[in-house]
C-alpha cells in the first residue's frame, strides 16, 4: 500500500514538473521568436478626391466618447475587455485572460499626425500583469488577442499602431483626415472631406 501510494506521488511529481517545464519553454520560446513585422497600409491622401473640406474641431472628453463607443461595436474575444483614455497621452487599458487568470494591460502612447492626415501612435510604456516581457511582446500578446479593422495595423516590432483614418468606410463617404492633434492643450481638429458625386455634382 505505501509503494503504491510513493508511486501515484512519483507520477504525480512528474507531472507537474513537466507541466512547469512545458510553461517555462513556453515562456522562453515567447520571449525570443521573432518578431513578425507589420507593414501599414499605403498612405493615400484626400486631397486627390475632388470636393469640399471643412475643419472640425473636438475635445479629449468627446474623443473618449467616440472612440470608446466605436470599441464597443467591434467584435471581441469573451475574455478580452478594453478601452481607450485621452489625457496627456493615449491610454489603451483592459485585461486579458492567461493562464485562467485575469491579467490587466496598459499601454500608453503618443499620437502622431502624419502628413496624410493619418495617426501613428508610438508606444511611450506598456505593462502586462507583473509580467516582465520586452514591450514588443507585450505589444505582440495583445495584437494576438485584440481584433481590429482592416485600417488599423498594430506593430509589435516597432512598438506603434498606425491608425489610417483616411482609409475609413463611413456611410456617407465622407472622408477623414487628422489636421493636429495636441492632447496637453487639448487642441484637436480633424479636416472632413465632402465628394462632390456624393452630393451629385
């Protein structure tokens, strides 16, 4: 009886032992595999379209409200919760589910117009649980994990999101582009462009 109870406790020993092995690789195999690049979509600029442009002019408070309410309406993964802030920087925050636990994700950025009007946002922190990982991995962990539209590329490699706003499908083919965006004075504008077939001229 007492060897067969050494025995069960043996298997059970390697067992977790192997388990613990099979986590740990996994780990080091996450940590040192390649990272893929990711290459933004070619830049296109509103300004070849024909029509009229008008500026509009928003705050970090209505921000919040758009994008977060645009969040909302993209399909996600059950275990995957996540928002957007705008104060001094961007804010992406939310939680991923690991290893049956809840791990919670921050990553903050720095939002940069680009001369097309598009947006870079260039990764200026990020953290995963108590997880020390490199940022490209973290930021890689959560491009795995996060489904986003076509005119959004997330960059673990050179640790940004390119946000082509200009490439946007709205209903009524308006056009979209970013003219500045200056979160610590809180001065942000968009140009909105009207094509003249969408008002039949």
């Amino acid at each position: 009886m007492e060897e067969k109870k050494l025995t069960n406790w043996r298997k059970l020993f390697i067992t977790l032992l192997a388990v613990n092995a099979v986590l740990i690789f996994g780990v080091i195999l996450f940590i040192f595999w390649p990272v893929p690049g990711e290459t933004p979509p070619d830049k296109q600029f509103i300004e070849d379209d024909a029509g009229a442009e008008f500026t509009i002019r928003s705050s970090k408070e209505n921000l919040n409200e758009l994008v977060n309410a645009y969040l909302d309406k993209l399909p996600k993964q059950e275990n995957i919760q996540y928002a957007v802030k705008f104060d001094e920087e961007v804010h992406l925050m939310g939680s991923v589910e690991a290893f049956s636990q809840e791990v919670p994700v921050n990553i903050t950025f720095e939002p940069i117009v680009q001369e097309n009007g598009d947006i870079l946002l260039q990764s200026t922190g990020m953290s995963l649980g108590l997880l020390r990982l490199p940022q490209d991995r973290i930021l890689q962990y959560v491009n795995s994990r996060i489904r986003t539209p076509e005119w959004i590329t997330i960059s673990p490699k050179d640790e940004s999101i390119y946000i082509a706003v200009t490439q946007m499908n709205l209903r009524s083919n308006f056009r979209v582009k970013a003219q500045q965006i200056n979160l610590e004075d809180d001065n942000i504008s968009f140009r909105i462009k009207v094509p003249n077939k969408t008002l039949g001229l």
